[in-house]
C-alpha cells in the first residue's frame, strides 16, 4: 500500500467538515465517504469518518466493529458521551479514523425529538472535540431528510453530494437543496454545497452521459471532473471489511475515488 501512496497531496490550512449527503438512497453515500477518506489519508491527510448511518456501512467497510456494546455516534448524540471516547483508528489505513455507528441509531431519530437543541447536537460535540487534529471529518448519512441527516448538516460546513448517473437522478434533489437552504438560514450559515460527485457512470449508455451533462449544466464548477464508474470491485470491497483503495488498488473504482479526492483536496487548497 505504501507504494500506492505517491506524494502528499495540498492538506487545507483547516479542518474541513464535509457532510456527504442524499436522501435518494443507492447513490454511492457510503462508498464515496469510506473511498475518498481512504485516498485521502493515503495522500498524508489526517481524516475522521463520522457514521451515521444505522446500518453502520461505513464501519463495517473500514473495518472498525460496531456491534450493539461498542460506544457509538449513537452514545454522543443521545447520552452526550465525548467524540474522543468512540473514535478508533481504522485498522488497514493509517491515518484514518472511525466514529462508529450501531444499530442503536436507528431509534435515534425518534429519541432525538425530546432533546434540547436536537438539531446540533453532532455540531457540539465536534466543536468539543479536537477536530483542529484531522485534516477532514467527512459524515456520512443515512439515506433520509430525518433528524440524523439535519444534525449533519448543522454540524458541517461543506456538503458533497453524489449524484448516480441514472434515470431519476435529478429527482429529490430539489427537496434537498430546499433542506439545505433552511438549514442555512436557521441553523448553519456556514454550510454550502462545495462538490458534487458522479457516481456508477456507464460510459456504454448514452443516458449517463447525458444525466452528467445535465448536473454540470446545473450546478457548474463544483461537479467534480472525476465521475466513477460502475465498479463490481467497488461493490466487493466492504464484504472484505475494506475500502476499495485496500482492497483492489489498480480497480478502476479505486483509481476514480483516488483522483476524486485529489481534486477534492486541490479544489480545498486553492480556496
């Protein structure tokens, strides 16, 4: 793996907090939050994947255990533990860190409605916890608009969002962005979509290649240039408790995810 690690990529002069969102689900959320965080901490960056999604996919694909017992994301929002008493340390991968997720989270949405401040609770505890150390938190979310997808959003201050190159792709988007602009007018001023990524791009249909046409129409420059392609080796690599980056290096997956992030992190420094 160290010979996969060219040279270092720019590293931001800041923690970047990237919320990586849809509520469409089957978009690539997951994969593109485990891939990117994998290339990126493979370049140098020092990178926390918060999960918090219930079904733990995340932590499942970085290897990190997330059975019922295990302190979790679910502890911090519910029962204020600290961020600093659940992240691991992602056992393929140095440099990259996991804030679990267990199934706990899953009544999470409805335990969260009586609480104070119930929409920033994530923002809390990453504002305790020393997130100056990592180079990117990047959150992954559950694959709904609920209080969990809010409480990421309030608690980041970029959001990426993968958009499938299918038919469909456009739709429900409209409903997040609206989500996202009353989010930043209540809750978050910071927040602002900074990249769009391309995700299961067919170069054989002639529909991919108009859907990703019709995203860089609509939303310009921050569409990554990067689209990744439908990638069975992609699909694989969580079964194997890995990222894709570990898992079949020379895949086309992995080398997609590789230059995603890396126009990720130029796009970051050049800010």
């Amino acid at each position: 793996m160290s010979g996969r690690r060219e040279k270092e990529w720019p590293r931001p002069g800041h923690c970047r907090i990237v919320t990586i969102a849809n509520q469409k689900g089957g978009v690539g959320k997951t994969t593109s939050s485990v891939n990117l965080a994998a290339s990126l901490a493979m370049h140098g960056a020092q990178v926390l994947v918060v999960d918090l999604d219930p079904q733990g996919n995340a932590s499942t694909a970085l290897g990190v255990e997330h059975h019922a017992e295990i302190p979790s994301i679910y502890d911090v929002l519910i029962e204020d533990m600290a961020m600093a008493d659940i992240v691991v340390p992602a056992p393929e991968i140095p440099n990259l860190f996991c804030a679990p997720a267990t199934l706990n989270l899953a009544g999470a949405e409805i335990e969260l409605v009586s609480k104070v401040a119930r929409e920033s609770r994530l923002r809390r505890a990453l504002d305790a916890y020393e997130t100056e150390k990592f180079d990117y938190v990047l959150i992954d979310c559950p694959p709904s608009l609920g209080l969990l997808t809010v409480n990421a959003l309030v608690g980041g201050d970029e959001l990426l969002i993968p958009i499938q190159c299918e038919y469909y792709a456009l739709e429900g988007l409209g409903q997040l962005i609206r989500t996202v602009d009353l989010v930043k007018a209540h809750l978050n001023p910071r927040l602002n979509v900074s990249t769009i990524l391309l995700t299961m791009y067919d170069a054989r249909t002639r529909l991919a290649a108009q859907v990703a046409e019709d995203v860089r129409n609509h939303f310009g420059e921050v569409v990554l240039n990067t689209v990744i392609p439908r990638s069975v080796r992609v699909s694989e690599a969580p079964s194997y408790g890995q990222s894709v980056m570990t898992y079949d290096p020379g895949s086309s997956g992995a080398l997609a995810y590789s230059e995603a992030a890396s126009e990720m992190a130029r796009m970051g420094a050049a800010k």
